[in-house]
C-alpha cells in the first residue's frame, strides 16, 4: 500500500526526475536513506520508473497508436509478442471494441510500413486500427496522481 509520502516522492520525481533524494528529503522533512529506500522500493514493484520523455513529432519522427481487435489467442500473448518490437514503447490490455493498446514511434513512414506488417504476423491480430499524431498537446504523465485524483487507493501495488 502507499502512502502520503511515496505519493510525494513521486509527484516530485513526477516534476522533475532529476531531482536529488537529498532535496527530497528536505522537503518531506525525513532521511536521504527515507527516500532513497521508497524510490528503490517503488522501483522494485514496478510503480515508478524515472525515465526522460522527448516529444517524437518535434524531432521529425512518427508517433503512433494501435488499437488491436484479437481473436482466436488470448489479449495477453498479443500484448506479450508486443513488448518485443522496438518501436513500441507502450502496451496495455484496454476495455471497449479493442482488446490491445499500443504506442510506438517510428523515424519515418517506411518504418509504420515495416511495423504493421510486424504486428498483422502476430498470432490472433484480427483488426489494427492505426492513429498517426500529428501534434501532441500533453505528453503521457501521471499528473494525475497530483491535486487529490487518484490518490485515494488502497490498492496494493502489483508485485
């Protein structure tokens, strides 16, 4: 279970994931050691992971989402051969008409062309339906764990 200040810590990786365990702790009025033990444990159970995000469409690249329609296989193993391709950055499970959601990025038009076809080999891809970006207005972030929205859970992390 979290806690007030494993939200903090990450609402302040959140602003700035460069940000020192020292300031952290400062801040959170607890020890380095305090904060650099939540942030491994966070780490660990896979609820936070400090990483730099660049907006792709500025860089000259194309930014893509699938929405996958499986049949005969399970979401699960489609979203599994997936994780392996290397344009794509993101996959879920998702609810509605579609069974998998994805995020790639791919350095040019012929690149989308390659890895469509990658993903129609796919055992049980039925239907992809692909949406290119062409501006981005708010990179992907948890902003919503910040001002009250979504820190209420009691839920216990995956792990």
């Amino acid at each position: 279970m979290f806690d007030d200040t494993d939200r903090a810590i990450i609402a302040m990786l959140g602003r700035d994931g460069r940000r020192t365990f020292t300031s952290m702790a400062a801040e959170l009025e607890v020890s380095e050691a305090t904060v650099r033990g939540r942030v491994a444990k966070l780490q660990e159970l896979q609820a936070l992971r400090i990483v730099a995000l660049c907006n792709p469409i500025t860089l000259g690249h194309q930014s893509l989402r699938l929405m996958i329609e499986v049949r005969d296989h399970t979401p699960r193993s489609v979203a599994v051969a997936l994780t392996s391709m290397p344009p794509i950055n993101h996959v879920a499970l998702c609810t509605g008409s579609r069974d998998v959601y994805a995020e790639g990025t791919c350095r040019d038009i012929s690149q989308v062309r390659v890895l469509l076809d990658d993903v129609r080999r796919i055992p049980g891809v039925a239907t992809i339906d692909l949406y290119l970006l062409t501006e981005l207005f708010k990179d992907y972030s948890w902003v919503g764990l910040r001002g009250g929205v979504g820190q209420g859970s009691t839920a216990s992390p995956p792990g």
